[in-house]
C-alpha cells in the first residue's frame, strides 16, 4: 500500500523555503566559515525545498520524533543546503550560520548525524544510501507509513555499496524508499560524462526493479508533481527520481562552473554571488 | 563452540524480536537452527558486505538490534569504513560477528585468512572486541555483546580446540581477564586469547606457569594487566592474529606505561601465509604450533 504524504503545512510554511533566500544562507555559512561545496548545495535546493515544505513529516517539529519521515543526505557534501532548510525550520539560527567552522562548533562540513535533524555522517560517498536501505527496510518490517528519501549525487553513483543497496531495495520491495539523484553532470574532477559515464540513469534504475520518473530539479512544482507520482505508482517497488539540476544553479558565475565544487568565496565573490541572487527587498 | 553461538544467536532472537541476523550470504549449516526457529528475525543480505553493515546501521537506527555475520576476512576487514562511520561513530547497538578469524581456512589462501582484524576494530572509537575461547566464553561472549547496547566486534577464530574452562564463566567484566590456572610466581604469565588459550593452558601445565584468557580484547582494564604483571615474572601474550596491534600490543601498551614489565609477543609475524595446509601446519608456518610456542617460552623464561 503507498500513502500519500501528509504535507507538513503550518501558518509560516508559505514563507518559508524561499530558495533565493536559502541559497542566501548557503553563501553566509561559505563565507563565514571560508569552506567549498558552494555548487554542491545550490544544485539541490528546490530539490530539498520541496521535500520538507511539502512531503517531510517531523511530528512536534522535532527533528527526532519517532514517527518522522527520513531525509538521508547521502551526498553530504551538499549539507549546506540542508542547514539552509533547517534555518527555514527554525532549527538552526543566525548564530549556526555566523558561526560555521568556528573553532568547537557542531556544524561539520559533511553531514554528521549527531546533529539533530541530519540523519547520517556521510560525506564519504555511498554509506548514506545503504543506511536508508536499513532505515527503510526497519520501517517496513515495523509496518509503519514512514518514508525514505535518500539523495545521492550523481558522482557519487561510482561508488559499488550504491548499486548493492538497490538490488537489496528492490528484493525486498521497499516501496517506503525514494533515491533521488542530484544529477548535475558534475563530479569533483570533471564531468561525469569524462570521468566515469553514467549511461541512460533511468533506464538502469528501472532494471533494478525501481519505479523510475526524470524531472527538472529545479521546478518545484514538477518535483512535487513526481513525487506524488512516484509514492502512488510502482507498488512494491522503491522509487527513483532522476532529478535533473545544475551545479552552482542560482548565481550565474557559478553555474555549471566545476572551479565552485572547491572555490572559497572572497569578499568581491561573496558580494557579487548575494546581487546575483536578486534578493532586493526580500527578507533575509 | 559453534553450538553454543548457534544456541545463543536463538536465545537471543527469540527472547528480543528486535534482534535480526544478516549474513552475507555465508554461514551454511551454522545457521540452521536460526531459520527453522526465527525465520522472520533471518535476513540474507546477498554478497554485498559493504551495504550489509551499512544497511545494519539503518536498522539500528529505528530500534533493532542487527547481528551482523561474514567471515572475518569480510565483517570487518572489508568493511571497516562503514564500521567506523555507519556503526561506531553514532555508537549503534550493531554486533559484528567474524567468523573463521586467523586461519581456518588454511587451505583458501589470504582472501579468506584474517590476522589484521583486532588491530584494525581495536583501533575504532567505540568499538568493543570480543575474542572467545571456547564454548564458555562463547556463550558469555554473545550475551555480553547483546547487553552491551552498542557497537561490538566478535571474533570467532578456530573453535574445534576444546575447552580452557571447566564451566561456565559468568558474566563476562568489561576489560577483565579470565584467570584459567595458576603457576609459578617466578615464571612468567600467559595472557592468551581465542585459539591460543588451549595451546597456553597445554603448555603451562607442562611449565608450571599462570594463564589469563582475554575474553574481551577492548576495553583492557590496565589494572588486570598490572596485577597480572606483578604476580608473575613476566608476561607473554599468544593470538592468532598478527603480532602488530592485537593482544600484544593492548598489553604492551599498558605495562610500559603502567607497570614496565618485560613481554614476549607471540602471534603472526607481519607477513601473509607463504603455503597452505591444514591449519596446523599454517601454525607451523607462522610459529605458532604448541612446539614453537613452548620453545619461545622456554627462551623467555631463561
């Protein structure tokens, strides 16, 4: 049986998620804390917008609740992106951001699952996916309506334990399972195409057993769309959303520009990057 | 010793439903038992050890309590990024179960050896290493690692060497060693673990000499290793397992900053198996058959 998720509104939900301000904060942490993985973030922005505004549900709003929903940032490079959601939570302050990398701090450059509302250290590449196989398989033997969300780069498809869990997910039927891949074209050192090619995505996930759906990852709205396309089709079977994106996307200068996977941000790029936003008149 | 980690494994599961077994595909008849009475609580994960211990991490994570079989070779050796990352570093209640550590499979070469395992785990935050004797241990072993509520390796290495104690050992003390005989002050002591128990209680008998078995590899009390040291006259450590960063070293690390002490280390030399054989002549291999061991103890007394 798949079950729609309930989506997670309350009376501030329209305000926040404002991607623009999101990627906002993702250039205040980079800045404050002088760190990389600035395009890493900014590709799956909409991405993440759309799960917690619309599909993730956090009981209480609290990050640990038992019943919650997981998202499993198995690219935990892009975790900035997730604090940035977490800061449209309420869940982090202005102090998390001003304060990123400062000597003792929490908020490590990987996802660290000590940190209420991240659910696994990752950051080393194909751990975070085969968790959430375990999470989900957990939850289907429990028999509850919780679901997985697990996002895993494209790059980070290279890596063998990725392709172990979906055969795992696929035999054992977690259709309580969604992988998303953030697939910006990119990995560290190149192109995914010149590095290690990746074939048709779609069509290697659909022969694992996954139901399978492309999307721009960029449009909230069609995210949303497949999401609840992909939750109420393909019963038995775990769902796999190709999400189409660009790496750096939001800030022209960054875009599809690799320099932004490893480029700290100066006070001139820092400057420019916040105009680039178009956030005049927005509240911070 | 199989018996009494098959029974365990059972009572275990059937007493806590949240208990699940996932194996990599290994473990054959060991695991009749298991899923002719807990077949729900059975998971075989395919020949994928990497996303197997990961995946464990996950079901740890929503409250069950995974034990995780391979051979030693694979659980942990092939996965000791995921036992760092997955298990250890949120201290989930996962016990890793290797099994044919040392070299049980005598005849299959290095892929299937294992002599690097405790060096490797002991050195994971976190992370507890168990190394039972014999059946005794066994038992009290499974039923520590159950209790222990966190992130355990156990180290099944050869279990067809019979029995080091004459009974049930109780309730295994984190840290503590097990005092199997008694001997000669002025001798030295044996601080063995797994296999190597029995070659040291053969040997002591003939020698007059005390004998621990160190049951639990991590945590080492300092205070057992101490009191161990001033009792005797010297301490030597016997494993199967390499001489670099096992017993020996957990020992050495403690008496030389504790109560200095002259050790003799005996385990594996720091190399791969040359040849196979049975696994007694792979002991022969590596000086670790009773005769090797005696002649090094006699060297050390004198």
């Amino acid at each position: 049986m798949t079950t729609l998720a309930t989506p997670r509104v309350d009376a501030g939900a329209e305000r926040r998620f404002a991607p623009a301000r999101m990627r906002r904060t993702v250039l205040e942490m980079a800045y404050a804390g002088s760190t990389v993985h600035i395009a890493c973030a900014f590709s799956i922005i909409e991405l993440l917008t759309v799960l917690y505004r619309d599909h993730l549900r956090y009981p209480g709003n609290d990050p640990r609740a038992e019943g919650r929903d997981f998202l499993v940032l198995s690219k935990g490079h892009g975790v900035m992106a997730q604090y940035a959601c977490m800061r449209e939570l309420g869940w982090l302050d202005d102090s998390h951001v001003q304060g990123y990398f400062k000597d003792g701090s929490e908020l490590k450059g990987l996802s660290d699952s000590r940190v209420p509302g991240l659910e696994v250290t990752s950051g080393s590449l194909g751990h975070g996916f085969s968790v959430g196989v375990g999470i989900a398989m957990g939850l289907q033997r429990k028999g509850t309506d919780q679901k997985v969300y697990a996002i895993v780069g494209d790059g980070e498809l290279n890596e063998g334990p990725i392709w172990e869990g979906a055969l795992v997910a696929a035999h054992h039927k977690m259709d309580n399972l969604m992988l998303i891949v953030d697939k910006n074209g990119f990995q560290a050192m190149g192109t995914t195409d010149d590095v290690l090619a990746l074939g048709d995505l779609s069509a290697k996930f659909a022969s694992f057993g996954f139901e399978t759906l492309e999307v721009d990852g960029h449009d909230e709205a069609a995210v949303d769309a497949a999401v609840r396309q992909l939750w109420s089709t393909g019963v038995g079977k775990p769902k796999a959303l190709i999400a189409r994106t660009v790496k750096g996307k939001g800030v022209p200068f960054m875009e599809s520009d690799n320099r932004w996977h490893y480029t700290r941000l100066n006070p001139q790029t820092f400057a420019e990057a916040i105009d680039a936003l178009g956030l005049a008149g927005a509240s911070k | 010793m199989r018996e009494a980690f098959s029974n365990s494994l059972v009572r275990l599961a059937l007493a806590d439903p949240k208990v699940l077994l996932l194996t990599g595909d290994h473990g054959y008849a060991l695991f009749d038992e298991f899923r002719k009475r807990c077949p729900d609580q059975y998971i075989n994960a395919g020949i994928a050890e990497q996303n197997m211990v990961g995946m464990a991490a996950g079901l740890a994570r929503v409250g069950f309590r995974p034990f995780v079989y391979g051979l030693a070779a694979f659980v942990p050796i092939r996965t000791v990024e995921q036992i760092k990352l997955d298990i250890a570093h949120d201290d989930l209640p996962v016990v890793l179960l290797g099994d044919g550590a040392g070299f049980v499979y005598s005849h299959l070469g290095t892929s299937h050896q294992s002599t690097e395992d405790i060096a490797c785990t002991r050195a994971i935050p976190g992370l507890e290493v168990l190394s039972p004797a014999d059946r005794f241990e066994m038992t009290a072993s499974m039923d520590y690692a159950y209790a222990a509520n966190g992130p355990v390796y156990l180290r099944m290495g050869k279990s067809d060497r019979g029995d080091v104690h004459a009974g049930p050992t109780g309730t295994l003390r984190s840290g503590g060693l097990l005092k199997v005989r008694d001997g000669r002050a002025d001798r030295p002591g044996l601080i063995a673990t797994g296999s190597m128990v029995r070659t040291a209680v053969d040997i002591a008998a003939e020698l007059d000499l005390a004998v621990w078995s160190a049951p639990v590899l991590k945590p080492l009390l300092a205070d057992e290793v101490c009191a161990a040291a001033r009792a005797t006259a010297g301490l030597v450590t016997l494993e199967e397992h390499s001489v670099l960063g096992g017993l020996g070293a957990a020992v050495t690390e403690i008496t030389s900053e504790h109560q200095p002490t002259r050790v003799l280390r005996i385990g594996v030399p720091d190399r791969f198996s040359e040849h196979c054989g049975t696994h007694a002549y792979l002991l022969r291999e590596h000086g670790l058959d009773t005769d090797s061991v005696r002649a090094k103890v006699e060297g050390f007394i004198q």
